[in-house]
C-alpha cells in the first residue's frame, strides 16, 4: 500500500481556512504601521513587541477556529470567572500609581479588568441569543444589571479608561439587541448638557476646593486639564500639550520618519503606548493621520459587514459590539491625543504597544473572523 501524499498547498489551506483575508490585510497594515512607528519611538522594545504581535496572532488564530455557537456557550464560564477575579483584585489584588488593578496570581500577574473588554460583550450576546424569540422589556433590565457588575468593580479600582471601553462594548450590544431610543435619548440629552455645563462653567467649577461629588480628584483634574491645560503645564497639562505641539509640527507631510523632534528628544510622554499617535502625526504630518484614519474605517465596514449577515442573532450581536469596541478604542486615543478628549490612558489599537491590549484586541478580531466563518459554513 502506498500512504497518500504530503500535499504543502492542503495544509496551508487548512492553516488560513479560519481567517478573513479581508481583516487580515487590514490587520497586518496596522500592525505594520506600529512596528514603523515603534521603530522610531522606542526602538529598544521591538524584540518584545515581536512576541507581542507572535502571541497575539496565534491567539487570533486560535478563537477564530473555534465555532461562534462554542465561543457563545463559553459565556458565562468566562463572565463568572471574570467576576470573580475583580472581587480578588478588590480584596487581594496589587496597587500600582493609586490604583489597585493587578491580581497575583503566583505563577502569572494579571489584570482581570482586560478579561472583561471580551467576558461583557460574549455574555450579554449569549444572553439576548436566548431571547431571541421575544426580547422584552425586562431583558434589557437584566442586560443593565449584567453589564453594572462588573463595571462597578473595575470603576472602584478606579480604571476609568478600561470602564470605559467595558461599557461601551455592553451598551453597544444593548443597542443592536434593540433598546429603544426612548430609553437613549434622555441619557444622551443629559450627557450633553453635562458636558456643556462643564464647558461654560469650567472657570468656576475648576476651582481649588469645588467638590464635584461623583468624580474623584484626580478625574476632576484630568477634566479641567483638558480645558486648559495651560494652568499646570509642566505637571498634569504637560501630556496634552506636549503630543498637541508634536501632531500640528507635523503639518501636511510631517517631518519625516525618525526626524521627529518631539519623539526624539523625549517630549511626547508615553510616545510608544497612548500617545504613539503624536509620532505619527510628527513624522508622517495630516496625510499619514489620514490614512491610519482610513484603514480604520475600512476595519470597522469590515466588522460591521460580518456583523450584518452573521447567522444567529448571538453572532450579530457580538461582531457588532467588538467591532464597535475597536471604534471606541481608536475614537478615544485619538480624541485624547489631540487634546479634545480627557486623557484616560486608552491605547491606539494595533500600534500602541503592549501585549494585554493587543491580544484582547485579536481576541476580538478572532471572534469576527469567527463569525464570517460560521456564516459561510451555513451558507455551505
């Protein structure tokens, strides 16, 4: 008997059969952007940002070939078990820079609060799946209560960046389950006269000694930073300032790559995680912003599309909110570098260094891709 032959073209087509060539091409060119960048930033981290990108990939590559309806029965699991690790952080966990985030675990340190950018989302799209039938009212009650949980356990950290995308990604999947913009409204209404009340006042409300009763001190000056940061420029409007000053150097074609003044001599703070974007926007000027800009909305039409023709309403849901979450991420770092958001220490997907963020991030990218492939499985 003759045993069958190696056949190289059959294994990588069963290697690549998980993925979207569409995300991936999308994929490598930001990362391939980050890698640039870092190269200028902080050259010295590229050996750990290659393990970074390695981890990342394989994890991707991993959740994108495991069926959506397994990832949707893993939801709870994963939910609890996130649940209960915020309440070891609460009670155990490690302080670093006045926030208690880290839970040592002995043989790996972790912060649970990244295991929830993915757990929220994965839990409320497998609950609504239940509900599919006839999602009522009090569904989206417990949705709420779902999400606060957790939420209220990474706030008490406090971890307003992480808090932040966590309830994006729940909101988000509340929205496309259908929540009615009568329940919408009236919250965007409030926030918006919030933020105009803060904008009118601010010369008031930012004095010493004005008590804002639902921020802490520090959240009340990241605000007021934001609308001048000039008051304390060499303290805390010093990240603002400084990644402004570097992204207007920049003008249209920027100065060039590796010649960027504001990266080199050290004046653009966290240039290789937040605030890689202002080295961007010095070495590469408004036209290299643009096309970063670009490639991002090329993604999210991308996620978006998947999330359109998922084949369970649990699959739409959670492509829908991930790829959402990706908009948040880059809408945030972006705005926050710019100076028109406040700085909340949120990375730029894909380019800012740091392996937690970028494997949660491809954690999401493999839970897309696993829906584009359940979808054309059905199709089959």
């Amino acid at each position: 008997m003759t045993g069958r032959r190696f056949n190289p073209f059959a294994l990588i087509g069963a290697v690549l059969r998980p993925l979207d060539p569409v995300l991936c091409l999308l994929l490598a060119m930001l990362l391939g952007a980050g890698w640039v960048l870092m190269t200028s930033a902080s050259a010295e981290r590229l050996p750990a940002l290659q393990m970074h990108i390695g981890v990342a990939i394989a994890t991707m590559w991993i959740v994108a070939a495991i069926p959506v309806k397994r990832l949707l029965q893993a939801a709870l699991p994963l939910y609890l078990g996130g649940v209960v690790l915020l309440l070891g952080v609460m009670f155990f966990g490690e302080s670093s820079k006045g926030a208690q985030r880290w839970l040592d675990l002995g043989v790996v340190r972790i912060q649970p609060s990244e295991l929830m950018k993915i757990a929220v989302p994965l839990m409320l799209a497998w609950y609504f799946q239940l509900r599919e039938d006839g999602i009522r009212f009090f569904d989206f009650i417990v949705g709420g209560l779902l999400l606060a949980i957790p939420l209220g356990l990474i706030v008490v950290q406090p971890d307003l960046g992480t808090s932040l995308l966590v309830a994006a990604a729940g909101v988000y999947v509340l929205f496309f389950a259908g929540l009615s913009w009568k329940l919408i409204v009236p919250v965007a209404v409030v926030a918006l006269a919030g933020i105009v009340a803060i904008v009118g006042f601010g010369d008031q409300i930012c004095q010493p000694g004005v008590d804002w009763q639902v921020l802490r001190d520090y959240q009340k000056q990241r605000v007021c930073t934001l609308l001048d940061p000039t008051q304390d420029p060499l303290g805390r409007g010093f990240h603002t300032i400084q990644s402004t000053i570097a992204i207007g150097s920049g003008g249209l074609w920027g100065k060039g790559w590796m010649e960027g003044t504001q990266t080199h001599l050290a004046f653009i703070p966290e240039r290789h995680t937040d605030f890689i974007f202002a080295v961007l926007g010095e070495e590469f000027g408004l036209v290299g912003a643009l096309a970063l800009l670009v490639a991002y909305l090329l993604f999210i039409l991308r996620g978006l599309a998947i999330a359109a023709r998922g084949a369970t309403l649990g699959a739409r849901l959670l492509a829908a909110a991930v790829t959402m979450m990706i908009f948040t991420y880059a809408f945030v770092n972006i705005g926050m570098v710019s100076g028109i958001l406040p700085v909340v220490g949120v990375p730029l997907p894909f380019l800012s260094y740091g392996g937690t963020a970028l494997v949660t991030l491809c954690i999401g990218v493999g839970m897309l891709m696993s829906v584009a492939r359940s979808k054309s499985i059905a199709k089959d």
